[in-house]
C-alpha cells in the first residue's frame, strides 16, 4: 500500500509541477483573449497500453504492447479547467502479474474497460493536464484505478481537432500501465471561425 500511495504522491507532484510551468503564459493570454463560452467535446482516440508486468508462455515476465480504443467527453466549464469521462477499451486478452512487490501471483484479463472520471488544467490552448479516478472491469475481476494524462491538441477547423495523448494508470493492488495515442475530436456549441 505504500509503494502505490507514494508512486501517486510523485506522479501528482509532477503534474502540478508541469502545470506551475505554463500558468505564468497561460495568464498572460488571459488578458488578450475574447470572452469564454461553456465547452462540450468528444473524441475518439487509438493507441497502445503497456504494462512491464506481462506473462509469458514459460513464465518469465514481459513487456506488453496492447491495442486500444478510447472514447473522451469532456466539458470545459471556465477557460482554464475541464471535467469529463474517459473510457479505455482494450479489444484483446492478456495475462499479466497481479502484484508489483514481485510474489508471482497471474490474472487473466479478458478486454478491460476502463471509465475514469477525470479533471483537466488547460493552462494553454493547446496543453491539457488530468488526473481522475476510475476502475478497470473485466470478467475475472476489477480494479480501482488513478489515472494521470497530458494532452496536446491543435483545432483543425470549425471545432474539429487532432490531439496526441499520454497517459499513466495506476492500479490499486494490481498492475499499473503507460499509454500513447492519437485522436480526434469535435467540441459542440463552440462559436465557429468563419
């Protein structure tokens, strides 16, 4: 418990650290910008999960390379902050090893989902800084789960836009992954550019 309670300890104080970095120019465009509307979005995105914890067929261990499908809503509510609902979806089964202190105990996992409600920082236009909470379903068994994730989006057109995403989940009392993706998405009720 206290390996995963100081493994969040450093992940949030890195993400706040980041934050603390762009709040200074995210201020300064405050000043400059029009008035703020009320934002909802979603998005549709794909990547790979991996987890260093993934069983092979003679038991040794593994890094495993998973496909994903991740569907966001989000609604920006004052310019800078963003709450919404993140769901993975992994479209395969996988064993991997269930505790990270190393006792060899094996799950299986048949197609996790995994909801997390998060919250966003946007210190600019294009950065977005989360951390929520969630849990991973699967047949066999479910997992709470903390989620930490950076964004980064450039709006296409008429409030279409493309981001790349990292993310980090940490699994209580299970196996923790890191995911890299790609998406896109389209916000609603945003005033278009003609």
């Amino acid at each position: 418990m206290y390996i995963e309670f100081n493994r969040l300890v450093r992940l949030i104080t890195l993400v706040a650290g980041s934050c603390i970095i762009f709040c200074q120019h995210a201020l300064a465009q405050d000043k400059k910008a029009e008035p703020f509307r009320p934002v909802h979005s979603i998005a549709l995105n794909i990547g790979h999960e991996h987890s260093f914890h993934g069983i092979e067929e003679n038991g040794g261990s593994k890094t495993l390379v998973l496909p994903y499908w991740g569907f966001d809503y989000n609604f920006q509510f004052v310019r800078k902050f963003a709450v919404g609902m993140h769901v993975d979806y992994i479209n395969e089964s996988f064993e991997v090893e269930k505790n990270l202190e190393g006792d060899g105990e094996e799950i299986n996992r048949t197609r996790p989902l995994a909801p997390a409600v998060m919250g966003f920082f946007k210190p600019t236009e294009h950065w977005s800084f989360g951390l929520g909470a969630g849990a991973e379903f699967s047949k066999e068994e479910s997992f709470f789960l903390n989620r930490a994730a950076v964004e980064y989006g450039v709006e296409i057109r008429n409030g279409w836009e493309v981001f790349g995403v990292f993310q980090y989940d940490f699994r209580w009392h299970a196996y923790d992954t890191w995911t890299i993706g790609l998406g896109i998405g389209k916000s609603l009720g945003k005033k278009e550019k003609r």
